[in-house]
C-alpha cells in the first residue's frame, strides 16, 4: 500500500504537478503514436515542452511586477489584509499528500471517463490547476468533514476533481466554439464561471462583428494603441505612477530596492509596466510555440488511444486570438475591484487584498468571451463582472476557509468560490459519514450529463445523415 502511495504522490509531484513535463510526454507519446520519424519526435517534444517553459517565465517576468504593485496599492488604498490563526502552508504541511493523492486518482479516474464516453471529448491539461482545484476540493471536505481519514478524503475528493475536469471543458465549449471554430482544443481554466457569466449577459450588448477590441478604429494620434504591446507598457506603467503618487513612501522604496537599492520610486514605477509589458509578449510567443506542438501531436491520442478526444488547455492559449479584450479586461476588473475595495472598507465589511494575478488571468478570460459576444462593451462587461466576482467571492469565503487555509480566498478564482460553497451548501446533508453523497452525486451528474450529451449528438448526426441523403435526390430533377 505505501508503494502505491508513494508512486501516485510522485506521478503528482513531478509530472502532473510540472507542467513543461506533463505537455511534453503527451506531445511524445502523441507524436510516436502517429508513427513520426525519430528526428520529428524528438524536437516536436522538445519544442512543445520548451514552448511551455517560455509561457511560465513570460509569467514570472510580469507577475513579479504585479506583486510588488499589489503591496504598492494596497498602501495606496490605506487597507491591510485580514490575519489568520491558521495559513496555507500549515494546511498542506498537513493535507499536502492527501492533495498530491488526490490529482493522481483524480487525473486516471479522468483519463478512464474519456476513454468510455465519446461526449466527453476534452482531457484536461491545466497542471497548476489540477493542484489548486484538488487543493480547494480538500480544504472543503475536511471543513464539512473533519473527522474524516485520508483514504476517505482522497476517494471522495478524487472523483467529484475527476467530475469538474470532465464537466468544465463541456460547459465551455459553446463560447470557446466561436473563439476556435475549429474546436482544437478545449478551455480548462477556474475562471469558468466568470467567463459564462460574461457570454451570456454580453448578448443584449452588440456584436462582435461591429464592436471587436481587435478592429477598433482610433484617431491617427491614438493609433499605437493598435500594438498591444505598447499599450499594455502605457497602461500599466500609468497604473503604476498613480500608485506609487498615492503609496506610503517606506512602502514604495522598499518594493523598489527589492530590484535595485539605487532605483527611484519613479522609475522603478515605469520598469515594472515595461517589464509587464515584456513579460505579456514572451507569454504570448510561448502559447504560439507550445499549441503549435501539442495540438497536431495530440491527434495520436485521438486516432489511437482515446478516440476523437482533444487536449483541453489553460487561458493564456487563446489570449493571442484577442490580445486588446485581455487588457481591456485587466484594467477594467481592476478598476471594479479597487472601487468594491474602498466601499468594504468604509462600510466596515471586509479588507480585501487585490489579487492582481486572478485579475489580469480571469479578468482577461472572462473579457475575451465577452468580446467575441459582444465586442468591446463584452470586453468591458467580463472585466466588470470578474471585479466584482473576486471581491465578493474573497470578502464572502474568508471566514469559509478559517480553520484550514483562509489565503485560499484571496488567491481564488470563480470556479474556487464555486466548488467551496457547492461543497458547504451540501455540509448539512452529506456531513459526517455522509461525505461519500459528495462524490457520488457528482459522478452522477458527470454520467448523466454525459449520456444526455451523447444521445444530443447520434440524433444531430442522423439528421446529418438525412439531409446529405436527400440532397442528391433534390438535385436530381434539376439536373434532369
């Protein structure tokens, strides 16, 4: 039993946990199951996993800047974040292999449903989400059910994460049809709920074709906001002076020295929105280079292995389908969430902590699905519905979390709101020895779902089938 253990907590560390790793043995084993020459395989997988390196260190570069921005503006605010007897890393010291247990099982549970039900069709690759739903996921359990044992935890958290990797990816697909036509890949992201939310309530709104943020006409002298690299440096660069203007001096020059003991206030201000800037451009390459890979490899998968399946994927690989919505998005459930920030505060509510990394990600995700509804006024919308969705979500889920990982609130996205109250809206019910409905009204779901949709999809192909049948005999007499 502990070897067992102790190879699914590997597989979970340093595989599914690791996402260059994960993207490049599927990318391997896609290419060598479509029989590729060795020379292809090699630099194929070679090239998807570097792809996936350089997404991560574009990230790194432009969320260094905006963690130092977030202790930047919450000085600027005047808020301190809430303080806590327990903390995260307390709590995986103590779950942390239950978690680790959980994405394995999770993952192969997963891989089985896929394989035995063709209406699934998407395998959910997001690898530093499998961590952070599992994560979420356990916190919950053990907060409706302290009592119970890991091997109880792990099974129960196991098959409702393996329901949401199947379910997701499906609910999304409507939306991520009109981003990829083609339906190359799926979206496996935790911001689904803002971004549905957005798709739909954008609909009154206009269309994309006469509002997209990609074809917006501006006046000569604006025109270099058409490089959306120059207008993410502008953008956040004045983000960043207005908050360093408004910030405790101690405060800022401590942020700055952390770069260089010699840099000004200011000028560390105008390097960190370059630096984003940069960092949203070396993402965006990597996202190019890695899809480039992954995709047409996947198909061994699909041809061999799990029959017409494709990869589901994290958000940045459709930013570069509409790289203005994402700012638009950024910036503007930045703004509702500094606004929501100083009413809580003045009201006496709740301190929140910007969460600049869920806002740019999320807010981004959420505006891009608004923008392919509705045009910019989507864009616009999916910023201001993440704002708000993050700042009443953190305020609302602190207390949620208290006695396990409280930081989980602030480091949310939608989906981990969702899956924290699903879970403690069922607490009356399945408390106690009654954790396991938690799984099995879970799958139940995921299965029912799954034969509703596959039933959908036979009756659309028979239709399918019919009118390719009565179009030669409606053509016949016109030939005639």
């Amino acid at each position: 039993m502990d070897v067992i253990k102790d190879i699914l907590t590997f597989l979970a560390d340093n595989v599914f946990g690791q996402v260059p790793i994960l993207i490049g043995l599927i990318t391997l084993a896609g290419l060598l199951l479509q029989r590729k020459r060795f020379e292809d395989v090699f630099a194929g997988a070679l090239r998807a996993t570097i792809g996936v390196v350089i997404l991560f260190i574009g990230v790194e570069v432009f969320t260094g800047g905006l963690t130092s921005f977030q202790t930047v503006l919450a000085s600027a605010m005047g808020t301190t974040p809430p303080k806590a007897d327990n903390s995260l890393a307390d709590f995986l010291a103590d779950q942390g292999g239950t978690v680790a247990l959980v994405i394995t099982v999770a993952f192969l549970a997963h891989v089985l449903v896929v394989r035995l039900f063709p209406a699934a069709r998407y395998l959910y690759l997001t690898g530093h989400l499998m961590f952070w739903v599992s994560t979420v996921t356990v916190a919950s359990l053990v907060t409706i059910a302290p009592g119970a044992d890991q091997l109880t935890l792990v099974l129960c958290g196991a098959g409702f994460v393996a329901a949401y990797w199947t379910l997701q990816p499906l609910w999304m697909r409507p939306l991520m049809r009109r981003v990829m036509p083609d339906d190359r890949f799926g979206f496996a992201h935790t911001s689904s709920l803002a971004c549905l939310i957005t798709g739909y309530a954008a609909r009154p709104l206009g269309s994309r074709e006469k509002h997209d943020t990609e074809k917006l006409k501006l006046p000569r002298q604006l025109s270099f906001f058409k490089d959306v690299n120059v207008s993410t440096a502008l953008i956040i660069t004045v983000i960043m002076l207005v908050g360093v203007a408004f910030a405790d001096h101690g405060v800022v020059t401590k942020a700055a020295a952390e770069m260089d003991d010699k840099l000004s206030p200011w000028v560390w201000a105008i390097l960190v929105g370059l630096r984003f800037a940069g960092g949203i451009a070396i993402l965006l390459f990597g996202v190019r280079m890695f899809l480039g890979e992954i995709v047409p490899a996947f198909k061994g998968f699909s041809d061999r292995v799990i029959p017409g399946t494709r990869p589901a994927l994290d958000a940045p690989t459709v930013f570069p389908v509409a790289p203005t919505a994402v700012m638009v998005g950024f910036v503007a459930s930045t703004a509702v969430f500094l606004v929501c920030l100083a009413v809580f505060a003045a009201a006496g509510w709740f301190t929140l902590a910007p969460p600049m990394i869920m806002l740019f990600f999320v807010g981004g995700a959420a505006a891009l699905f608004g923008n392919v509804v509705a045009g910019w006024r989507g864009a616009v919308l999916g910023g201001v519905i993440t704002g708000l969705i993050l700042a009443v979500g953190q305020a609302v889920t602190w207390g949620l979390y208290e006695r396990t990982a409280p930081e989980l609130a602030t480091l949310a996205d939608p989906d981990w709101y969702a899956i924290g109250w699903l879970l403690k809206a069922a607490d009356p019910v399945v408390g106690g020895n009654s954790i396991w409905l938690v799984p099995a009204v879970a799958v139940g779901a995921m299965i029912i779902t799954l034969l509703l949709l596959g039933r959908a999809e036979k009756r659309r192909a028979a239709a399918d089938e019919q009118e390719e049948e009565k179009a030669p005999e409606s053509a016949a007499p016109a030939e005639a």
